[in-house]
C-alpha cells in the first residue's frame, strides 16, 4: 500500500467516525457492502474519482478533504 492510499483510509475513517457513522452506515447509503470501506480505510484498494465524490457527499464534506 503506498502512502497516498494510506492517507485516504485515514482521512475516511477520520471523517466517518467524526460523524458517528460505522462502516455499514456508510455502505448503504453507498449502496456497497461494509467490507468495501474497510479495503478503502485500510488502503488496500484505490477508489475511482466517481466514488470518492459519493464518499464525500455521504459524508457531507468535499471531495478533497479526503484526499489531504
């Protein structure tokens, strides 16, 4: 995992929990399983421009406080 993926797990999880959500709050309102956020929080997957938008709109925040 390279350190920009890490950066964007953190920056995820950061904001998720900040907004009392679990990762399964997060998947449905994503329309994806709980698993998928977990491979995005841990780095282990690089998500699409598309899906960090959906992230960020979930989350009510913009788009590039997740990739900071």
């Amino acid at each position: 995992m390279d350190k920009i993926s890490r950066q964007f797990g953190d920056n995820l999880k950061r904001t998720r929990l900040a907004k009392n959500m679990s990762q399964t709050d997060l998947g449905e309102k994503l329309g994806v399983d709980k698993g998928y956020i977990s491979t995005l929080e841990s780095g282990k997957k690089n998500p699409t421009l598309a899906t960090i938008s959906k992230l960020a709109k979930a989350l009510g925040i913009a788009s590039d406080e997740l990739l900071k």
